[in-house]
C-alpha cells in the first residue's frame, strides 16, 4: 500500500527533480524569452532586442519605425500627386546615421534569414540608385507577394517614372492581397486618380467590383478628401458591387455636403440613387440632404406615419414654428415653384414657409423667403434661382400662431415657373 513505502525514497527524488530542473532552466529561460520576444516584436521591437538580440523580425521592425518617422515627418507637407508622393517616400530626409543604423539593421536580419522581405524593402528604401532599389523591390516582391509595403515602394516608383499601368497594376494586386495598407494605399490611388490616365485605370479597375472596392468605399465615406476624389469614380462601380450599398453612399453624400462639395456630392449621388434626383421623393429616400430630410423634432417638424403617399405629417404645436424639411437641388437659373398637395388638415392658423440660399465652394450665399397660409389641399412656394447660383438649399417651415396644427402631404413636386416674385418677402 502507499504507506508502507519506505521514506528513504523521498530525497534522492527531491535531489533529481533539483538537478533536472537545473538542467532544463537556461532552456526553459531561453524558451521564454523567446516567446515573449516574439509575441512583443510587433509593439515593442526595442525591448524584444533586450530579450533576444538574434530576433530578425526586432531588427527589421526597428527599421520599419525609422522609416514610419520619418515617412510622417514628410506627410505632413501633404503631396498632391503620385510622383510627389514617390518623391517624399523615397527622399524620406533620412539622416545619415538613420540609414546607416536601418541599412545595418536589414543586412544583419538578411545574415540570420536568408531572403527576408522585410528587409530587402528596408535596404532598397536606403539605397541611393534606382535601379537598386527597383531590383530589391522586385526581388522582396517575388520572395513574399504578402509584403504589401514592398508593392507600395514599387507603385511608388512606376508612378514616379510615369509608368501609370505598371504602378496601378502594384497597387491593385497588393490591395487584393491584403487589406493592411489601406489607410496608406487608398489615398495614394486616389490623388493619383486626378491623372486622367491614372482614373481611367481605376475606372476599369472598379467596373470588375475588385474585392477591395467596398474597402475603398468604406475609406471614401470616412475622409472628407477622399470622398471628394471618390465621388467622380463612384459612376464606375459594377451595379451589384457592395461599394454601391447605401450604408456607404449616405454618409459620403452627406461628408461631401457638409464641406461644401456639391458638385461631387451630386457625382456621388447618381452612382448611389443610381439615377437623377427625384424631389418627389418627399421624405422616402435616404440619400440626404440630395433627398429630402424630414426635420422631426419634440413641438414641429415633419414625420412619416406609414408607407403610402401621403404618409407624411406636418405638425406644429401651439404658438410654436421651426423647420420641417430640407433639400439641395443644383437647378437652373429661372423662377422655379415648389408644389404641395395637402389633405386631412387640423387646426387652424398655420402658414409655410420656404427659405432659398445659394450654396458653393466659398459658403452659404444669398437667400429668399416666401410663405404661404395653409387654407387650401395645395400651397405654391414660389423661388427664384439668380444667375451665379448652382446649388441651392430649400428649406421648408411650418409656423402655428396659435393652435396645434398638422397636415398630410399627399404630393410634392419642383417645377419651373413663369411667374416670378409672386408672394415673396
């Protein structure tokens, strides 16, 4: 039985498991160290140096933040096209002690793994010749098509010589390889895209719906500039793309309106409506403020009660006015009229009125009120748009003078008018 063992026994096991694990220690310490080198390689390259100085992806991340440093030092002067973005990567202001300490770096990790990607990018962003740098990059390319920042270089430097195809031809393949670079590449090819050599590629590129167009989507609706220059390829994207649901198209329209850039709000607004705007559409599309945008708020505004036409209610309580809808339209000078059909009225003492301002690049221009009483199932709201007035704001408002009030808007329509002036203040 277990207790009958002698207990003489016991301490030559205490002394092998003392000498066993005096034995397995160093290995285990090494073991260690190494696992925590490489879990930390990514985040903290400097200490995982400290914990296992022979680590070469440590060596070659160090180089990848000396470069990121000084790539952000020459961001901040924002190139504005692909060869001044070529230019400032590969003229990255390095002083020599960095690229000497980079340079060390890569030749010493290429000693520890032979062919290491990492770092034939890394030596080819140092070197001085192009030739040599286009060669490493080819070869870092060809050792691992993973490295999207190798491909990035090598765009980089087609772009520099003019060679749009084979530059475009880099950056498409690295984008479907991985979606690491994005926030790097996107608004690389869409400056480049200003080029109309350039956008005809992506054009081409993008009615094929790649894989990394709703990526670029997603990119565009998030970046004020880059929605801008999104917007005039959106026209390109294949009908079923995923690049074309609304969940990208509605906060493009509305970041492009908000920075005051109808024209590519517009441009943006054809690809996503997939046709012209329609200011019937009263409340029932969600592309805003190029659809109307219902105004809903506690005491006014405007709401839909259901599916039908008709289906939208102004309101406004006692004594109370504001606000009840809103749209940009980009019509042409002239008198123009804006028509409601109006049924099942409540209350009394209840006017609309419609607020007209001009809208371009610089700001908010010149406006115009006009108002109307709601006594009859149809109200005119009568609006000039001057010459030098591309884009308008209309604004509609309920006002109650002393009763709650509401109607349904059975029919809305924008038409052109041969009179003008009628009934403005």
């Amino acid at each position: 039985m277990a207790g009958t063992y002698p207990a003489r026994n016991a301490r030559p096991w205490r002394f092998r498991a003392a000498g066993t694990a005096l034995i397995l220690a160093p290995v285990a310490l090494f073991s260690s160290a190494f696992s925590l080198a490489v879990a930390t390689d990514t985040r903290q390259p400097a200490i995982s140096q400290q914990l296992y100085s022979s680590l070469p992806r440590a060596k070659t991340r160090l180089g990848d933040l000396a470069l990121a440093r000084a790539l952000a030092q020459n961001a901040q002067s924002g190139p504005e096209s692909a060869a001044t973005v070529a230019a400032s990567a590969i003229n990255a202001g390095l002083n020599p002690r960095t690229r000497l300490s980079i340079e060390a770096r890569a030749l010493s990790s290429l000693a520890d793994t032979a062919l290491s990607p990492e770092a034939l990018r890394q030596l080819a962003f140092v070197a001085e010749d192009e030739e040599r740098r286009a060669t490493l990059l080819d070869l870092a390319r060809r050792v691992s098509r993973r490295d999207v920042a190798a491909a990035a270089q090598s765009a980089e430097l087609a772009f520099a010589r003019g060679d749009h195809d084979r530059g475009f031809a880099v950056l498409d393949q690295a984008l479907a390889i991985s979606s690491r670079l994005d926030d790097s590449i996107f608004p690389l090819l869409l400056r480049s895209s200003r080029d109309r050599d350039f956008a005809r590629l992506v054009r081409a590129s993008l009615s094929a719906d790649p894989q990394w167009a709703e990526r670029l989507a997603a990119h565009a609706s998030n970046d004020s500039e880059s929605a801008a220059l999104f917007a005039p390829l959106a026209g390109a994207l294949a009908p079923r793309s995923r690049a074309l649901l609304v969940d990208y198209g509605a906060p493009l329209i509305e970041r492009l309106t908000e920075s005051h850039r109808y024209e590519e709000a517009f441009a943006a607004y054809r690809a996503y409506a997939r046709g012209p705007q329609d200011p019937a559409a009263f409340g029932s599309q969600p592309l805003a403020p190029i659809d109307w945008q219902l105004v809903d708020q506690f005491d006014h505004g405007a709401r839909r009660i259901g599916s039908a036409p008709g289906s939208v209610e102004l309101f406004a309580r006692a004594r109370r006015e504001g606000d009840a809808a809103r749209i940009v339209l980009a019509r042409r000078p002239g008198s123009h009229v804006l028509n409601l059909k109006l049924s099942e009225p409540r209350g009394s003492g209840g006017s609309l009125a419609l607020t007209r301002t001009c809208l371009s690049r610089a700001g908010d221009g010149a406006s115009e009120i006009t108002r109307a009483a709601l006594e009859a199932d149809q109200v005119a709201l009568r609006f000039t748009v001057p010459d030098g007035c591309p884009y308008q704001s209309l604004r509609l408002a309920i006002q109650s003078e002393r009763e709650a009030i509401s109607v349904l808007v059975d029919d809305v329509a924008i038409e052109r008018s041969a009179v003008s002036g009628e009934g403005q203040l």
